[in-house]
C-alpha cells in the first residue's frame, strides 16, 4: 500500500481499504460500501461502520488503499515530471517554469520561476490548477494576491 499525494477523491464502491491508526475494537481492513457526493464534499460509508459509535470511531483516521486498485490513468505527473514545465494562468499568461514542487501537509506548492513575475508560488488544488496535460503548458487560474500587483 502506498500513500499518494495531490491527488483527486479515489475512493469507490466495493474497494477494500484499512484504516489506520488501528484500533482493538474495529476491523483494520474494510470495504468501502457507498460514495455520495454531498455539495462538493463526500460522504463515503464502510462495511465497518454501520452505527453512530462505529462512525465516530473512525473519525480522523487515515484511508489507504492499494495502489493497485487506482485508475493509474488519473494520477498526477510525479514530482520529476513537473520540473521544467511551463505554466501558464488564463489571466496573467506565461508565469515561467516549475522550478521546485514543495511537499506542505495540506497540499503540495509548484515554485515557478518566470522572467515577468520572478517566483510565484502556486498553490497545487482544485481551485487553482485546471489541467496537466501529457504535455506542453500547465493551465491554471491564480487566486488574487499570488502576483505581487506591483508587477502587473
């Protein structure tokens, strides 16, 4: 099993998955029964928690799944893959290459480097990133205040 970083919600029914830490009066391993979306946040029951108690139980846990079991297709370019890529924003245009990919509890950060705006640090979630194609330029769409205005 491994833990993959930056990546879309995974999760779908009949995927077996443990949960961990571990506890004594639960199972490690589970199904996964049902996926909902719920507004943009999902809502996701398992074989071994079917009461109140068993939900609450498994709050905070981590969920890891085989690798095996994922649509390789989806996964994001690994770290080595990225460096060197252009980037470009819908407003600002070219932002410059990937020169670095930070790796933040949260989410992972590209350090793009560019010749107009110098160091831009982008934020690497759903918000701001719209597509990583096979190839050429990254498109994404920077939140307000990533540039500094003075540059613009």
């Amino acid at each position: 099993m491994a833990e993959l970083r930056g990546l879309p919600f995974y999760l779908h029914e009949g995927m077996e998955v443990a949960l961990t830490p571990p506890a004594l009066d639960r199972d490690r391993f589970c199904l996964v029964e049902e996926v909902k979306n719920c507004g943009g946040e999902m809502l996701v029951s398992f074989s071994c928690a079917h009461s109140l108690h068993d939900a609450e139980s498994i709050s905070g846990t981590t969920v890891l799944a085989c690798t095996e079991d994922l649509d390789a297709s989806r996964l994001d370019a690994s770290v080595d893959e990225l460096i060197g890529r252009a980037v470009v924003d819908a407003r600002f245009g070219s932002l410059g290459v990937i020169g670095e990919v930070m790796l933040t509890p949260a989410n992972d950060v590209w350090v793009v480097d560019g010749a107009r705006y110098g160091e831009v640090l982008v934020p690497v979630i759903e918000q701001v990133v719209e597509s990583v194609p096979a190839e050429g330029p990254i498109s994404v769409r920077l939140m307000d205040g990533l540039i500094d205005p003075s540059l613009l």
